[in-house]
C-alpha cells in the first residue's frame, strides 16, 4: 500500500515518463513517405538537388523535356528496367459545386495503363464526380472543363503524358520498374542526379509534405523538450519533496543508529522501487496516447496524410529509463542533505526547517540565470527563425529554472507584502505558516511557478510575433482594397488578370523565389535590397521548365508585401511556368471575382498572407501550453495533497488552541491562495523577461521594432485553474483533519 508522499512520487514518474514516451514516439515516427503514385517503382531517378539549406524545402533543379526524354530512353536499354515512366506535377484544383476543394491541389501524369485521352482525367473516386461527367479544374492559366474517364484511389488528378507536358514542361524524377541494378542506373545518369531506392525514394516526397513534416517535427522537437523538462522539474521536485517531509523519520533512524550511507542507500531504493513500475506504467500510458494524438497531427496539418507511429525499442528504452533515472537524481540531491541530521534533531519538539537557500542552490540557480542570458544572446544573433525559436524556448527553460532555483530567496518578502496589510487571527495563521517554511512555501509554489511562466512565454510570444509581422506586411500594400485567394493556393490569371506571378529559378544549382510582373522587360531582371549583394550584372537562371537563360539586372525592385530575390517579367514567368499563380491582386482587376478569390482589404491581406502559418502557430502554442499547464496543473494538486498529510499534527494543534474548523480551512485556503500568487508572480515576471528578450530578438530579424504582447485571458484561465486545484487540494484534507477530535 503506497502512502501518501510514496503515491505523489509515482504519479508523478508515470506523468512525466507518459509524457516523455508520448512525444518521443511522435518525434521519431516522422520519416519521408514515397509518394503512392511512386510506391510501385523500385528504383527512382531524380535530378539534381538545389543547393539551398535544408529548411527552405527547394525543389531539385529540373531537367528540361528534351533532357528527360533522352535521359528516359538511355534508362529503359539498362538491363531489367521493363518500363521508365516521366512523373510531372502541376497546379490543378477541382471545383465543387462551384467550390475549390481545398485538400486536392496537385496533378500529375497517369503511371498506369490505359492513359486517359486528351482533355480526359483520372480522379480520385472521393471527389465524387462520376465517371462520364465534366469536372472543372482551376489551372494557373485559369479553370477549364475536363471529362472524367475513371477513378483511382491514389491522390490528385491524373492526365496523360501529353497533357502533363504542356502543363509541366520541367521534369524532376523518373520511375524505373522491373529489377534494374542500381549500379547500372547511376552509369547511365548524369553527375548530379540521384539514384533513389528502398526509404531513400522517401526524397521524392512533395516539398509541400517535406515543409509539413518539417513543421511537424520543429513543435514535436519543441513539445518533447518541454516534455523532458516538465519530466525532470515535476519527477525531481516531487521526489526531493517527498524526502524533505520525511526528515522526522530520517531523523529517528539516525537516533537509532542508522549511518547517512544507510540512509541515503534506503531512500536511492525507496525511489528506484517506486520509480520502476511507474515509468513502466508510463511507458505503456504514453504509448497509447501516442496513436490518436497522430491521427490528430495529421488532420491540424502538423502532419503529412500518411504519417502513422513508428514503434522503435530504444525509444520506449530511453523513455523508460528516464523515470527512475530522474527520480533517483532528484532524491539524491535531498538524500544527501537530509542524511547529516544528527540524531538529537529527532528529540527535538518543534521541527524547524533549515535554510532556505544552500549554497548549492545559489549556484546551481545562478547558473541557470547565466545559461538564460546566454540563449538570449545567442537567439538575437540566430541566423533564421527557427533557431530563434529553438533558442527562445530554451531560454525560456533555463529562466524558469533559475526562477524555481532562487524563489526561496524572495518568498519572505513576496509575503510581507501580500499578507502584510491583513490583520486577523486567519491572515496571521497563514502569514505565519509561510514565513516559518520557506521551503515548503518554495516547493508548493514551484509548480504554479512553472505553469504560469509557460502559459505567458507561449501565448506572449504567439501575439508578439504574429502582430509585428501583419503590421510589416500591411505597411508594403499600397491599395487600399486587394484581391485574395479563397481556398486557393493563389490566384490564376483569369482571376488575377496582371497580377505578379510567384515562381522559382536556379542560379548557380540554388533555389530563388522570383516575382513575374508587367513592368519589366524581357530579358532583365530587378533585384531586391536584400539580395543585392547576391547577384552581378547578369544572371545564369534555369527555369521550371528545365531551360536556361542568362538576364541583365536592370534596377533594385520596389519593397513589397511579398518576398522576392528577383523580379522578371511576367510573360517570361508565365511561359516556363504554367502552374505560377499569383499570391494577390492589387489594386482589385475589374470584372466579377471568380472560384477561388475574394476581395478584401490590405489589413485582411497581411494577416490572410500568413494565415496558415499562424493557424499552425496558434495550435503549436496550444499545445506547449497544454503540456506545460496540464503538468504544473496536477503537480500543483499532487504537491499540495502530499503535504495535507504532514500537516495533519499542525491542524491539531490549531484545534488544541481554540481555533474551529473554519477558522482552519480558511487560514490553509488563504496560505493556498498565497502560494499560488506568489508562483504567479515570480512565473509571470520569469515569462515577461523571456517574452522581451524574444521580442528584441525578432526585432533584430524583421528590422522593426516589436512591442511586448501577452494574451491575458489566457494567462487568467491558467492562474484561476492553478487557483482552483491548490484551494480544493489543500481545503478538502484541511477539512477531513480537522473534523477528528482535537484530543487525537
């Protein structure tokens, strides 16, 4: 039978540990997937990756329709190639009941047999468009009317190998079928194309399912670290509580005999006996909660369709070690301590905490300050904002730390002035309780702490981030109206008439996200300011298509609402790029909108802009914050119900000195309520710092500075939930002790 203290310490394992197993299974299970029109070809040739960095998800360099075709017909003479089959994908969206469906965008060329004819396709039978009948596509060059010829349980829309000519011209893979060498195949292709087989054929994935899965694993990297963290600060604390309130105990061992090695060994077994079957049970927990958890990132769009748990040994290993690993460390550290009580101690009537602050506590806690200011430092210089954010959470752990570490030193005073002004005999019980027990006030505190700072880092720095850059944005439109895509990836040119064309070159084998518009000649090019210094005189451009030109840079572009390296002319862009859409109209063409855009004004522009991103963003901070809170949440209602247990005798001696049952639970009701102010107030203060030293950071990337934002309703639901478990965790036991008769 587990007492109270040995219960908190389980539970605490089993929550931190199913936390640990649950994200890390998430993390580990996000591999490429070989597209399902490509799953049935053994071998895949792809041509040359761009030379960008890995996060900005480029598309390889494409081969151009007439290197293709060659490259396809030197393929198919290597011996056990039976057929070698050219993959192009393109923009084409179908329309129901005159609405874009927003989960199919993609077209590609028919794989199999049977082709679909000319101004025929192949859909999916979920589009429920019947077999015989028309289906209107939006294209880049706007919608058009296609006979549907068959179904097909694979994605997207299919066309023949014509009709994917005309509208990809350019070429990135080639499937092989049959039993090909893969050896002969890399003699055959050139020195920079890629022989692709078994899970390396996942390299073929979509760029828009790499940028998906990309942004799955930065919030699941994100998620387990804040994971790892709750697992250690609530295993750690909750372990080196349980040992403090057992100093009595300890004390009378020692009375009796007992060595501190024979103590410390007692409470090492003591924790690793109750910290086994926890992270056991934690192991199993998490791993159920891992499998709806990512059916549900599939469906937030954190997650690619397809993504499924992997189970691996060394993650359910890693995650299982971790529990008593950490509860062992957490009561060593108070094992050490508490085993130098002298024996006289536990003669002793009155029971006084030590200090409040060791010497090791001030160091450990300065250290972690130090290590708080060194990620600050570091996140201002961050290179791109996914290390920011990386930083920024980090430092955001380390201050929490060194906030946990050093609140002992500040609880007196944070006291004084709260209680202070009060005057009573419950405002003095209570002032008094927390004052006489720094440490155990610290402790109690410390979880309120961690869920509050949390729930203001994270929600401040959604606001923070999400208001500089739609102010950035919506300072560059220069209309008063635009027009905007609706549920659309952009806008073709039957909706956009002249609108800028957003596409991608290569120069010099690198990705460059390039603007076609009307005021540019053929044949030169305008650079932007930032990249300036990137390019000479004439620029060496491969086009989607798979073509190359050389153009003349001819000027600086204006600065805009939308980011590009280079600005060609639109007709230019348009010809090598028939799936190129434009990401907005403005001023708004004249005509009636059509499928697929509505108008709206420059404000609706900047925040729609980025609209999915902030949607990811917004779910991200639900989570870390739904971690965080949920963590600190049952670590306040499980610190706070360990310690009834202890202070039962109190609650007697209360009684013994005339105080009633009410007077009691208001005075323990009160004390909760001080606890959870004064977590609230050093947390709060902890999650500011950490919010203004992203928002200097920030600041540093968008060249503009950036307020200070916090989303109090938040942060007030979070305060009031910790309110509200401390109260009910702490009046509940209050009330049950101090019914028992006084003389017991």
């Amino acid at each position: 039978m587990l007492s109270r203290d040995r219960l908190g310490t389980f539970l605490a394992v089993l929550l931190g540990t199913g936390l640990v197993t649950t994200f890390l299974l998430l993390l580990t299970s996000g591999q490429p997937r070989v597209p399902e029109r490509l799953a049935g070809y053994p071998v895949l040739v792809q041509s040359p990756a761009a030379g960008n960095l890995p996060d900005e998800f480029a598309e390889p360099v494409p081969w151009s329709a007439a290197d293709a075709r060659s490259l396809a017909d030197r393929l198919r003479a290597v011996p056990g190639v039976r057929a070698a089959v050219v993959d192009r994908t393109f923009y084409a969206q179908p329309l129901r009941d005159g609405v874009p469906v927003v989960d199919s965008t993609s077209g590609h060329a028919w794989l199999g047999d049977d082709p679909p004819d000319q101004g025929e396709v192949v859909v999916n039978r979920d589009l429920g468009v019947p077999v015989g009948s028309t289906v209107t596509l939006l294209t880049g060059a706007g919608p058009t009317d296609w006979r549907v010829s068959g179904h097909t349980t694979l994605p997207g829309i299919h066309v023949s190998g014509e009709e994917a000519a005309r509208l990809a011209p350019g070429v990135r893979v080639i499937g092989l079928s049959g039993d090909p060498d893969p050896e002969a195949v890399r003699a055959v292709v050139g020195a920079g194309d890629r022989v692709l087989t078994g899970d390396e054929r996942g390299r073929a994935e979509p760029r828009v399912d790499a940028r998906t899965r990309w942004i799955g694993m930065q919030i699941l990297i994100a998620t387990t670290a804040l994971a790892g963290f709750a697992c250690v600060f609530l295993v750690a604390s909750t372990s080196a509580y349980a040992v403090d309130q057992r100093r009595r105990e300890i004390g009378l061992l020692r009375a009796v005999g007992a060595t501190p090695r024979q103590v410390r060994s007692m409470l090492h077994r003591s924790a690793l006996a109750r910290g086994v079957p926890a992270a056991l049970a934690g192991v199993v927990t998490g791993g159920l909660a891992a499998m709806p958890l990512a059916g549900a990132l599939v469906d937030a769009g954190f997650e690619p369709p397809g993504y499924h748990i992997r189970w691996q040994l060394w993650v359910l290993a890693v995650s299982f070690a971790a529990g008593p690993l950490v509860a062992l460390a957490g009561s060593a550290i108070a094992a050490r301590r508490v085993s130098r009580i002298s024996p006289i101690e536990a003669l002793r009537v009155a029971e006084l905490e030590p200090r409040a602050m060791s010497r090791a506590r001030w160091i450990l806690g300065l250290v972690a300050a130090a290590g708080a200011v060194g990620a600050g430092v570091s996140a201002a210089a961050a290179p791109d904002l996914s290390e920011l954010g990386m930083l920024a959470l980090l430092g955001a752990i380390a201050l929490v730390t060194a906030a946990v570490l050093l609140a002992p030193a500040v609880v007196p005073v944070l006291v004084r002035v709260l209680l202070g002004p009060m005057t009573g005999v419950t405002a003095t019980l209570a002032r008094e309780s927390a004052r006489t027990a720094v440490r155990r006030t610290a402790s109690t505190a410390a979880p309120v702490l961690f869920t509050v700072a949390f729930a203001v880092f994270v929600t401040g720095t959604v606001e923070t981030s999400a208001a500089a850059y739609t102010a950035r944005r919506s300072a560059t439109v220069p209309s008063e109206t635009v027009l905007v895509p609706d549920r659309v990836p952009g806008l073709g040119d039957a909706a956009s008439g002249g609108a800028p064309l957003d596409t991608t070159v290569y120069v010099a084998g690198q990705a460059v996200v390039v603007s076609g518009t009307e005021n540019v000649l053929p044949g030169t090019a305008l650079v932007s300011e930032n990249a300036a210094g990137r390019f000479g005189p004439t620029v060496a451009v491969t086009y989607a298509d798979g073509h190359q030109e050389t153009v003349r840079v001819s000027g600086t572009a204006s600065p805009g609402p939308f980011t590009a390296d280079l600005v060609l002319a639109r007709g230019t862009v348009r010809r090598h790029d028939p799936s190129a859409l434009a990401p907005a109209a403005f001023p708004v063409p004249e005509g009636p909108v059509g499928a697929g855009a509505r108008v709206a004004d420059r404000d609706d522009l900047a925040r729609e802009a980025d609209a999915e991103d902030d949607r990811l963003v917004q779910m991200f901070a639900m989570l870390l914050l739904a971690v965080s809170a949920g963590a600190g949440s049952l670590a306040v209602g499980n610190t706070l119900l360990m310690t009834a247990r202890r202070r039962g005798p109190d609650y007697r001696v209360l009684r013994l000195a005339g105080a009633s049952r009410a007077q009691v639970v208001r005075a323990v009701v009160l004390e909760s309520a001080l606890v959870v102010a004064i977590g609230s107030l050093i947390g709060g203060a902890a999650g500011l710092i950490a919010i203004a030293g992203s928002a200097r950071s920030l600041a540093a990337q968008v060249g503009a500075a950036v307020p200070v934002l916090v989303s109090w309703p938040a942060i007030t639901a979070t305060v009031a939930t910790c309110l509200a478990l401390a109260t009910i965790t702490a009046a509940v036991p209050a009330a049950r002790l101090s019914r028992l008769p006084p003389s017991r």
